[in-house]
C-alpha cells in the first residue's frame, strides 16, 4: 500500500486546482521562468517551460 507521501507524488498536484489557480501557477512559473533566463540558468528554465506548457493544456 502507498503511503500519503507516495501518494502524492505519483498524482500531480495539477488534477485537483481550479481554473483561477492554475492560471496562478502559469504567472508563477512564467517569472521563475524569466529570473532563471536572465540568471542564464537554461536547465530550470527549461523546466519551467515545460511545466507551463502542462499547465497550459489543463486551462
């Protein structure tokens, strides 16, 4: 059996936000996105990239 821990990372957290705070989470991530391009950190921003576009698909 899985514990809650297990639980939880197996099942994004994505599934069970509303609309209002998915689009939260879009803006959030759109300026991580941006800090770590001008901080020329092109691995995190290639993953805020991507979890954006997630996002962007659920909306």
């Amino acid at each position: 059996m899985l514990s809650n821990q297990e639980l939880k990372a197996a099942v994004p957290e994505s599934l069970y936000l509303s609309k209002p705070e998915i689009e939260e989470k879009i803006r959030d991530f759109c300026k991580a996105l941006e800090k770590a391009t001008k901080d020329l950190d092109f691995i995190h921003a290639a993953k805020f990239r991507d979890e954006i576009k997630l996002l962007q698909e659920k909306v």
